[in-house]
C-alpha cells in the first residue's frame, strides 16, 4: 500500500543501474528479512509498548497524544462513526493526525487503522456502495467480487486507513438472523468462493498495489449457525460438522493470505468463541497454519465469565491478539500489565501476539509509508467505480417469476406506474453498514434510486406516475413495485417473522386490482415469506440490498442485461419451515438454492 509500487519500481531501477552484471557485488550487508527486523523491534520493547500493540481504542474515545503516550497500535471508527469534517479529505486528516501520534514514540510504530468497509467504503458520505454480499453470492462470479473489494480498497486506502473488517464469510442457514445479507450464502461452497477473491481483492497479492489494504476475515467461527438465528448466539453443532460447514471459508482466506481475523460474539455448544483456545490456537493456528492475527470483536472480551482480569486472562490465553476494546482501552491495557506481572499471562504469548501485529504491519508497507497517498482520492465515488458496482447489481439479481415473458419491460410504454415504499428510498437500498451502524432510510448519500433509474431508462415518451399504495394505476401499461425491508443490522435485525407488511401487500394487491401486468422487485436482506403475493404479481425479482446504483436493477428489468442471478440461499416457503438448506434431508422450499431464470 500506499506508493509502494512506485517505490519498488525505484529501486529496481537503481539497482540495475548500481550493479553490473557478472561482476561480483562488492561486500554489502544483506536487507534483514522482515522477521529479522520483527524479531529486532521486540527485542528492543518494553512491556507497555508491547501491549499497546494488542490495544484497538475507538476514535472517538482516544486523541492523537493518547497514542503517542499509551503507545497504541490500533484505531477503529465503529459503524458510523466519522470525523466531524465527513468528507475524503477529512477523514484522510484525521487519519494523518493519529498516525502522526504514532510516529512521535520512541519505536516509531504506525497505527494500523480498522473500519467495516463491508459494501463499499459504507461509512464515507459519497463514497461508492456495493450490494451486500448476500446478493454478491448470487453472482456466483469470484472474479467480480475480486474486483469489488479492490475497488472498496482503494476507497478505503485513498482515505489512509488501512484495514477492511471484511469479508464476512458466515455461512448462513437461518434467515431470522439480523446479519444475513453480511454473508455470502447458506453453503460453505459460496463462503470459500467468496472469501478468497475478496482477501485477493483487498490485499492484492501480498499487498502489492499502493491501494491494497488489509482484509479481516470474520466472525471466526460458525457466526452463521446458531440456534434459532439469534445474533452472537449459540451454535449447537458437532465437531465435524462445525468443520464441514463453517470452516472451509477460513481454508480459503489462509490460502489467499488473509492477515487478520475477527473472533465471533457467538459459542459452539456452550463456549464463547473469545475463550476458545482449542478452535483459535490449536485448530486457526496451529492446524491450519493462520499466520496473521486475531482481533477480538466490540467489547467482546467482557461477554466471558468472570471479572475484567479473568475475562482478559482468558481471552488473550485463548489464543487472543489484539482487542477491541472501544472505550476502555486504558483499563484493558493496566489489566494485560497485571496479568503479565503476575504471571497468569505468559510473556511468550505477549511476544506471539505482537509478533503477529507487527509482521502484518510490516508485510502492508505501513513502516516505509504510515501517512495517507492523497492521489487516491479523486478514486472515492468515481464513475469507474459506480460502473463496477452496476455490473455487480445486475449479476445480484435473481428473477424467480416471469409469467408470460413479462420480462423485460418495454421502454417505449405510454403509462408506466412505480409503486411501494422502497422504490424511492436509497437508504432502504443500501441497508445497514451504511452512513450509520443500522442505517437509515432516505437520501443518505449519493446514488440512483430504482425509481429514477426506471425514469433514465424509459423513451422521452414514457409518463412514469409514483404512486407509495399503488392506487391510481389502472389504464397504466404495466406497473413496477418496489417493496421489502428497511435498514437495519447485527442483533436489531433478528426476526420471527418474516411475512411481508400488510402495507406491501397491499401495494400488490391494488395493482393486481388495476388489472395490468405487474413486476414485484424485493429489497431486502433475505429471503422473506411471499405467499401472500407471489400469484398476484406476474414477475418478481429479488434485488437484496443492492447499494448506490440502482440503475443495475433497471438494466434487468428493461432488458439492457439478461439476468444470471443463482439464489445463495434456499427460499422457505413459510415460517415454521425455517431452517431450510440445501443438503437437507427433507427438502421442500418455495425456490431451490441455485435457482434463478433468465429471458
Ligand atoms: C460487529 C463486527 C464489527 C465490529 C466493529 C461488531 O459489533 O459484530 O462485525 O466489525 O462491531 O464495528
Ligand atoms: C458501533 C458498531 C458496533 C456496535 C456493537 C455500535 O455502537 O457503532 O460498530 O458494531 O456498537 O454493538
């Protein structure tokens, strides 16, 4: 990252011009390797500057001096948390100014500044939005998701920070969960597929793009499974199982060299996953080989049993790297002092955990280039970039219904009538994780909603009448509605019951009553229970949360692309028939996973 291609280029070039070939180079000290200056940098820290190594604070929470005094190693923005001056520029400042705190320690070790890019570059106003990545899974195209994450990374670098919490890789089997549209699909196939092309695509081959950034695998493990689809649950599996659904996504982050991942608020049979030594230690890393680090999850280290110390004790024992811990950091970084003091946390595990920090640091390029490469930004935003996130869209899209090849619409209608609450909405669009921590619905930021993307698409002779209840629309040729949910995330978007509202329903219901042909798009984070109007509408196309560009959506529907979308998850035909999953015994849904039809 952050002009480090120019740099190696640099130097080649001077070294072809310093050493002539043949002639045996005269005696030069060989470049340490990074593990030798790794080895060297600990050898020469003290106790507090290596546990502020393992020290995240939250931004709001800690000043510029703060780092430079406590010798903090990292810094995140929780969900929606911005500088006061919210533009590019401003939080490219305000990166600059912590990292500048860094630089002013004795050792001189940068931050390594962490935020969920995890659609986009989603806390930035302007910047570009990307569909969640549930709908990423029905493209079932890795190369396009690789191209995605690059394009968040360069959003991401071009405002100086550093690290992605992303890719999500929970493998999802029930969609009462309030983070389903945050994994790729129910089955470990699409979770592996994933998560290696965005660990490519924001890390770049080992970082070697001036925009890379660092990629964090998340929620280790088995986030996605647990009982009932409650957040930061329990999830009730056998060993084998665990392995066989939930681990192959970590298999494929290693492989692409994913350098961190985030520990899940959630237990396997009874056990918080932050107090779990044999799955962190002996299976992420020693088993499997995970080189990077670990980074606990918000305030997770105080959902274990016990007092703060215990909670600490057991957590960093785990197996624990770095810890989150947003607004009290400084408690957290007396109580490792403590424990390493008092021997219950060994100086072994201290020097294992910061080795991992600081090789990843060191890997990045941070050293040679800690402060922010301003060229970027003219990248937040861009039109290249909107242009990756609308092919994105289009391949998310999944037509489930088509009744006598109403698909795709004319563009030269006389009368077309848009409908429903979520066809004029880009906050409803983008979903959670974006401008704030659960969203919002309205004008957040910059982007096309379906209903003026449908008004781009038409002739200059088309009349496009909004109507939010769907009356008014009778002699109207055909009629768009546009329906689903609105924003929300993690806990907060858990539900039993996933039936549509009765408002949504009756949109269709009054269209269907107009006696003209009608088109259903859902936006939404899941699957949702569609019985009550699927035979009332003659198409309907799931659009997940599909982001800024909603011009993607009216591609599908006019016939601009032919739509390729696979279904990431199995489609339950009611409630009570939650969990259904592909692979089940008895296997029944309204649509199969995979399906999705094309004109
Ligand atoms: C979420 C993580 C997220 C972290 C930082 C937690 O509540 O579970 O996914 O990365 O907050 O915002
Ligand atoms: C933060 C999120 C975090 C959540 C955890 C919120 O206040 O903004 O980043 O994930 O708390 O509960």
């Amino acid at each position: 990252m952050k002009n480090f291609l120019l740099l190696s280029f640099l130097s080649i070039a001077l070294l072809n011009v310093s050493c002539k070939k043949d002639e045996p180079t005269p005696m030069q000290p060989e470049a340490p390797s990074t593990d030798e200056k790794v080895e060297k940098l600990i050898s020469e820290m003290t106790l507090d500057e290596k546990i502020g190594q393992m020290t995240q604070a939250e931004r709001a929470s800690i000043t510029p001096d703060e780092v430079s005094r406590y010798f903090v190693g990292s810094i995140l923005s929780g969900g929606g948390s911005a500088p006061q001056d919210d533009s590019p520029t401003g939080w490219a400042n305000m990166y600059d100014s912590f990292q500048a705190g860094a630089l002013k320690t004795r050792l001189k070790i940068p931050i390594l500044y962490g935020i969920d890019a995890v659609h986009g570059h989603n806390n930035v106003k302007g910047a570009v939005i990307f569909p969640h990545n549930i709908g990423l899974g029905c493209t079932r195209n890795p190369s396009l998701v690789e191209k995605a994450a690059k394009v968040t990374a360069e959003e991401v670098a071009a405002t100086g920070i550093d690290w992605t919490f992303s890719p999500c890789i929970a493998v999802v089997r029930n969609e009462r969960w309030g983070r389903t549209y945050e994994g790729f699909g129910e089955t470990p196939e699409l979770s592996s597929m994933m998560s290696e092309a965005a660990v490519k695509g924001f890390q770049g081959s080992s970082f070697d793009s001036p925009a890379s950034i660092l990629a964090c695998a998340k929620h280790f493990v088995g986030d996605g499974g647990t009982s009932d689809g409650h957040d930061q649950g329990n999830t009730v599996v056998d060993e084998e199982t665990l392995r066989k659904i939930h681990l192959p996504g970590y298999i494929s982050a290693i492989k692409a060299g994913v350098g961190s991942i985030m520990v899940s608020f959630s237990s396997w049979n009874g056990q918080k996953m932050h107090s779990h030594k044999y799955l962190l230690t002996d299976v992420l890393k020693k088993e499997l080989g995970f080189k990077g680090f670990l980074v606990s999850d918000w305030l997770g280290i105080e959902q274990l049993p016990g007092d703060y110390k215990t909670q600490v004790e057991t957590a960093i024992n785990a197996g624990l790297d770095m810890a989150m811990e947003p607004g009290n950091w400084k408690q957290f970084i007396a109580a490792v002092k403590d424990l390493v003091n008092t021997g219950r946390i060994p100086m072994a595990r201290i020097d294992d955990a910061v080795r991992r920090i600081l090789k990843v640091k060191y890997d990045m390029g941070l050293f040679e280039h800690p402060y922010t490469d301003r060229s970027l930004l003219a990248l937040v935003g861009s039109d290249a970039h909107r242009e990756v996130a609308r092919q994105c869209v289009r391949e998310s899209m999944v037509l489930l219904k088509n009744q006598n090849n109403l698909l795709p619409l004319s563009k030269n209608a006389k009368n077309v009538i848009v409908a429903g609450k979520n066809a004029d909405d880009l906050g409803a669009q983008c979903g959670g994780w974006t401008i704030s921590w659960q969203g919002q619905k309205g004008n957040i930021t910059q982007g096309t909603t379906v209903l003026q993307a449908v008004k781009k698409a038409v002739s200059s002779n088309t009349k496009v009448t909004y109507s939010s209840d769907g009356t008014g629309a009778a002699g109207a040729d055909y009629a768009i509605a546009v329906i689903g949910e609105g924003p929300y995330a993690e806990g907060q978007g858990d539900r039993t019951d996933l039936r549509l509202s009765t408002d949504d329903i009756k949109v269709i219901t009054n269209l269907k009553n107009a006696g003209i042909p009608v088109v259903t798009v859902l936006i939404s984070g899941r699957p949702m229970i569609i019985s009550d109007i699927i035979d009332k509408t003659d198409a309907f196309m799931a659009a997940w949360l599909p982001g800024t560009e909603g011009q993607g959506v009216a591609d599908i529907l006019f016939g601009d692309y032919k739509p390729t979308g696979k279904l990431s998850h199995s489609w339950p035909a009611s409630m009570s028939q939650i969990p259904v999953n592909a692979g089940d015994q008895v296997y029944a849904p309204l649509f199969e996973y995979g399906f999705g039809l094309s004109y």
